[in-house]
C-alpha cells in the first residue's frame, strides 16, 4: 500500500489511514477500470473515515483520499460489509 499526499491533506494521519485500510467495516466500488475503491471504518481513536484507493492489478494498492466520513457515506460505518 502506498498512500499519495492527497490522502494527507484533510489531516488523517498515516497510522489512521493504514488501520483503515487493515481492518475497514465497509467498502463500495466507486469505479471499475481503473477499480476505485472507498472504505469505510474507524481510526485509533474511533473516527469514522472513508479511505478512497486504486487497485493496481494485483500490486501495490494507491491510497489516494483519507478524510472523516461524509454524511452521504455514514450509512456503510454501520451496515454489514458487502451488502450495500
């Protein structure tokens, strides 16, 4: 995993993003080609964040957005994982 200045600029920490990244409540597939992905989840100390990356074709995945979790998203913080 590799995570762009992009994803630093709303002032999530890299410790933050990794552990969302790790062990995300949620996710939704917002793009197919390239496959965009968000993930939904919570920080060390228990934010709720969406974590935006790309797949890169089995190699490394990009972390390209890290911010708290927008009220459009809220909703998959708190629903099952994979049935949204």
């Amino acid at each position: 995993m590799k995570i762009l200045d992009s994803a630093l600029k709303h002032g999530i920490s890299e410790q933050d993003i990794t552990y969302v990244y790790e062990s995300a409540v949620n996710s939704l597939v917002l793009q197919t080609v390239p496959e965009k992905i968000m993930l939904f989840g919570f920080d060390t100390i228990g934010r709720g964040l969406e974590v935006g990356y790309v797949s890169n074709d089995g190699k490394e995945d990009i972390i390209i957005h890290a911010m708290k979790v927008r009220a459009t998203y809220k909703q998959y913080l708190y629903s099952q994982k994979g049935t949204e």
